[in-house]
C-alpha cells in the first residue's frame, strides 16, 4: 500500500493506513487467507525538496504487529532504498 502525506497529515494519513492494513486482514480472513505482519515491510520515502521538513515515521501498525521502517526493502527482485544516490 502506498500512501502520500504532507507534515501537516502524516498522522491523520497513518492512521488511515493502518485502518486499511487492518480492513485488508479481515478481508483475508473472511475469504480463507491470512497475512503474516511478520513478513511486512514500511519503507518512507521523502521528496527532496521537504525531506528536513518531514518527521519519519516511528512504528506502523500492521495488525497485531508494529512494524518499524526500514532504510530499502527488496520485492520482486528490486530493492528500494530510501535515501536517494548521489553521483
């Protein structure tokens, strides 16, 4: 899941992320599936421009897990870092 938040939001914005993950559990549960929180992953990414202005993000909870974010996470082959290269 992918969400975009300004400082000003970002709680209201987590929030409404962790209501997602939860209603995506149940929705799994219902239909004879199961997530693994345990195999979840949060990665923040900021734009360059605002990345001082922005507070990272401490925890997510994702179901009956707190997940704390991480600085890349690989998926499908392709890491994705959050810090952008420099060249």
């Amino acid at each position: 899941m992918y969400i975009a938040a300004s400082k000003a939001d970002l709680k209201a914005n987590i929030d409404t992320l962790e209501k997602c993950t939860a209603a995506v559990h149940q929705w799994l549960l219902h239909n004879g599936l199961q997530l693994n929180p345990s195999k979840s992953e949060v990665i923040q990414f900021t734009a360059g421009r605002g990345r001082e202005q922005v507070d990272n993000i401490s925890l997510l909870q994702v179901s009956d897990a707190a997940i704390q974010p991480s600085p890349t996470i690989k998926t499908l082959g392709v890491t994705l870092d959050r810090l952008p290269t420099r060249g």
